[in-house]
C-alpha cells in the first residue's frame, strides 16, 4: 500500500469524481419534489371545488374528475421518478465508498467488478428517473386544460334559458 501523498490525493480524486453525479442526483430530486408538490396542490383545489361547491355545472364537475384523474397519473410518474432517483444516489454513494476503500487498500474483500455493477446500475437508475420525468411533463403538457368549461358563462346560460 502507497501512502505517499501523491497516492492519496490521486485515491481521492479517483474515488470522489462520482460526488459530482451524486450532486446532479440530488437537484433531480429537489426538481421531482416541486412538481409532486405542485401537484398534490392543484389536485387538493380541485377535490375541495368538485366535493364542496354543490354549485359547480355538470360540465365542469366531468372536467374536474378527468382532471383528478391526470394529476393521479402524474403523481404516480413523479414517484416513481424519485424512486429512482434516490436508487442511483444509492448505488452511486455505495460506488464512491467502493472506490475509496479499494483505492486505499482497506477493502481487499471489495472485488472491482462491484464497482463496475454499482456505478452503471446507478447511472441506469438516473436515466430511468429521467426518463420518467420527461414522460411527465409530456403528460402534464398533453393534459393541460386549454378547453376548460367556464363556469361563469355556464350559469348565465342557464339563466337565461329559464
């Protein structure tokens, strides 16, 4: 075992390079996070409207439960997007102990085919979570209520057909 101080700042370079991903990991996180919450919030409004205002038209009650519909859909998107996230930090971190303790000669039990297994499966995962995060906002975008009933002129129709 080398512990020149060339060596040891080489086995850290080598084995801190994933810590870069591991950043990139967790800003997907705090991205996927927002859009989860931005959605339970939305579908909060819409339940609270279509099960508390007794007054909402037929039309727009339908358009509110296909709208529910969708949010549950991109809910489950978006979790399924952290899921994976959070595996390829994981698996990404457990690359970075990996590489340290081969490097340093403390893990003579650690084979480097590990390494190899732990890092792709971790950028797979990321790619999955990526993945995923585009076929939500393709969703969300498809899913966006450019024909929303309006509720105003809805009522006034009503009004005067009577």
């Amino acid at each position: 075992m080398n512990l020149s101080i060339d060596a040891i700042q080489a086995n850290i370079q080598l084995a801190l390079a994933p810590v870069f991903l591991l950043t990139a990991v967790a800003t997907l996180v705090a991205a996927i996070t927002a859009r989860l919450a931005r959605n339970v919030d939305r579908m909060r409004f819409i339940q609270n409207e279509l099960y508390g205002n007794p007054n909402l038209s037929d039309p727009l009650k339908t358009h509110y439960e296909k709208e529910i519909d969708e949010f549950k859909t991109r809910g489950r998107l978006c979790t399924l997007a952290i899921f994976f996230d959070v595996l390829a930090g994981v698996l990404i971190s457990l690359t970075v102990l990996e590489l340290f303790l081969v490097q340093t000669g403390a893990g003579k039990l650690v084979n480097v085919g590990y390494v190899l297994i732990t890092f792709v499966a971790g950028l797979v995962s990321f790619v999955v979570s990526l993945t995923l995060i585009l076929v939500e906002v393709v969703f969300a975008y498809r899913s966006t209520s450019w024909d929303m009933p309006d509720q105003v002129s809805l009522q006034n129709s009503k009004k005067t057909s009577e």
